[in-house]
C-alpha cells in the first residue's frame, strides 16, 4: 500500500478541484440544459475575476502533471476533470456549468505544463554544461 506523500501532487489536484467544484447544495433530478451556455464568453454571468480564479486553480496541474509528462497529456487530463466538474453541476440550482469555466481550466493546465517543461530543460541544460565532460 501506498504511503500519501508517495502519491504525485496532481493527484491530490484532481481531488481537491473535484472537491471545490462539486455543487454541495440545490440538486435537482434532472439536467439543467437551459442554463449552460456551451460557447466561451457568452454567458453574461462570465467575469474576468472569475475566468482568472479557474486559470490559476488549474496552473498547480498543469506544473506537477508537466513535470512527468507531456503538455497534451496534462491539458487532456484537465479537460477530463473539468467537463466532469461542470458535468455535476448541472444537477444544481446554486451552481453554473460554464464553457468558460472549461477554457480557463485549459489555459491554466496548458501555462502550468508549459512553464514546468520550460524550467525543466533550462535545468537539465545547466546541469549538462556544469558537468565536466568526459
């Protein structure tokens, strides 16, 4: 059995925006389809704040996941758990699924991910001209 701290940080990730997305109150039985606005930016509802709240709850993915893996990997990965967030929230009256919510998650994964590579192999690079050649 596995201990916790052997457990990748983007693991806890998923749990913690599962967590925080999930709509804890108002459940309905039946979808809410009338209140989803499936094209980015189109829901009066979007605010700035809001699109960059998502973009940064995503960054700490995109960042641990890019680490170990590919870009694509970790951006696919935050799309999964972000139309599975906004998929229960259609359930709720107190909560607003959001294309949006979805774009943000993507670019939040994508900037983690990017950044993590980048850091990645400016260090290996460091690392290869630091030591003496053989």
């Amino acid at each position: 059995m596995s201990r916790a701290q052997d457990v990748p940080l983007w693991v806890w990730w998923i749990s913690l925006v599962l967590a925080i997305s999930f709509p804890w109150s108002g459940f309905v039985p039946r979808p809410q389809w009338d209140r989803v606005h499936p094209l980015p930016f189109t829901d009066p509802a979007d605010r700035p704040r809001d699109f960059l709240a998502n973009v940064a709850l995503f960054v700490p993915f995109g960042w641990s996941y890019g680490r170990r893996g590919r870009i694509w990997n970790a951006v696919g990965i935050a799309a999964a758990v972000s139309v599975t967030a906004e998929a229960t929230q259609l359930f709720s009256t107190t909560r607003f699924p959001s294309a949006t919510d979805i774009t943000a998650a993507l670019a939040g994964a994508a900037v983690g991910a990017v950044g993590s590579s980048l850091l990645t192999r400016t260090s290996s690079r460091a690392q290869e001209k630091a030591s003496p050649a053989k």
